[in-house]
C-alpha cells in the first residue's frame, strides 16, 4: 500500500488540453495549406509585383501584342522561346500574374505559336494542372478565344486531354491554325508583333499569300 500510495502521489505535471493540442498543430501547419484559393491568389499577385523577374521577362516569350479587330488585349506566347526545363517555374508563374492581371478584368485573347518548339519547351502536366488551379474565375470567363498556331501532335493530344479533364469551358475557345495568315481574320496584322522566326517558318511551310482572311464582325 505505501508502494501505491507513493505512486499515486508523484506529480504528471498539466496535461494540455484538446483545444491547445489542436492549435499547436495548426500553428506547425504552413499557411500556404490552409488559405484559400483567392488567399493564395492575392499572395502571389502581391510577390509578382515586388519580386525581381527580369529573368523571365528578359526571355520574351509571354508579352501583350495590340488588340484584336474587337478591340480585345492580344497576349503573345511563343513557345519556343521558353526554357521550360531550365527556368524557375514560380517566377514564371509569377509574371505570367504580373502581366495578366490588369489584362483580365476586361476580355481577351491568346496567340500561342508553337513554332520550332522542342521537348525542352513543354512544362509538365504538373505544372500547368497548378497553373490553372491558381488562376482565378476571371482569367477563364474573359478569355475569348486562344489560337494555338503551328500546332503538332503533342499540342492537339495536349489540348484534348486539358479541355477535357481539366478545362472543359474553355474548349470551345481553342482553335488550331496551320498558318498566321488564319490570324488575320481576328487580328489585325499591324496588331500583331510576332519574331522573326515563325513568319520565316510560316512563309518555308505555307508559301506566300496562302489566306484570304474574312474579319470578325461580332462578338464570339
């Protein structure tokens, strides 16, 4: 008995309680996991605006381009000319923000040339499924159209998996031109800034003059 009643006696000290338990191990959780979608949103669009991304920027290949013959912002992407295997993939993401968010609260267009592009060009699914998931509704809803010029079998296996399975309200606004002269019929040409490159690319594959293009003359 005096064993126990020794036992019995010893000091275990405070034992914490359910709710402090509970938040010690909410505070141990990161606050990328439990913010939500427009948190992280407007947490990114806050480092796109202060960070330094000369190193994306000064590659060239995400930049506005005039307006469409609606009068819509046309934003460029070459794909050739991004290193997606050898680029920082969040500072990417970061200017891709930085130069469309303005862009985006009105209506806009994509003019993807996937001219000349290589394996060293293609981001992951990975990549582009965390892409998509950071972009807000608005980016979706105000995107009217994007053309994807030049494209291959990747670009189309690409873009029936994607609109598909990950973005089934924006496969209607997808449309694959064989030429840039197909661009004219919704972009002016004096609207369109394009390298070098994928206008020689297109007159060695199309020839000269292979487009008669008919203008839009409505909203799509």
């Amino acid at each position: 008995m005096t064993m126990i009643e020794g036992m019995t006696s010893i000091d275990l000290g405070s034992t914490p309680s359910l709710e402090e338990t509970t938040q010690d191990i909410t505070d141990a959780v990161p606050d990328e996991l439990t913010e939500s979608a427009e948190e992280r949103y407007e947490r990114l669009l806050y480092r796109a605006q202060i960070e330094d991304l000369n190193e994306v920027s000064g590659i060239g290949c995400l930049y506005q381009s005039g307006v469409d013959r609606l009068g819509r912002p046309v934003v460029v992407f070459c794909g050739k000319w991004f290193p997606a295997s050898n680029i920082n993939l969040e500072k990417a993401l970061l200017y891709l923000i930085k130069l469309l968010d303005p862009i985006v609260k009105g209506d806009y267009v994509i003019a993807y040339f996937h001219t000349l592009t290589s394996a060293n060009n293609y981001p992951s699914l990975h990549w582009l499924r965390e892409v998509y998931s950071v972009l807000p509704y608005k980016y979706k809803k105000n995107l009217k159209a994007f053309y994807i010029v030049h494209p291959t079998f990747w670009t189309k296996m690409m873009t029936w998996w994607f609109t598909t399975f990950m973005a089934p309200a924006i496969k209607a606004k997808v449309h694959s031109l064989p030429g840039v002269e197909h661009l004219y019929s919704a972009i002016s040409k004096d609207q369109l800034e394009i390298p070098a490159y994928i206008t020689e690319y297109d007159m060695a594959t199309n020839g000269l003059h292979y487009f008669t293009p008919v203008p839009q003359t409505s909203n799509s």
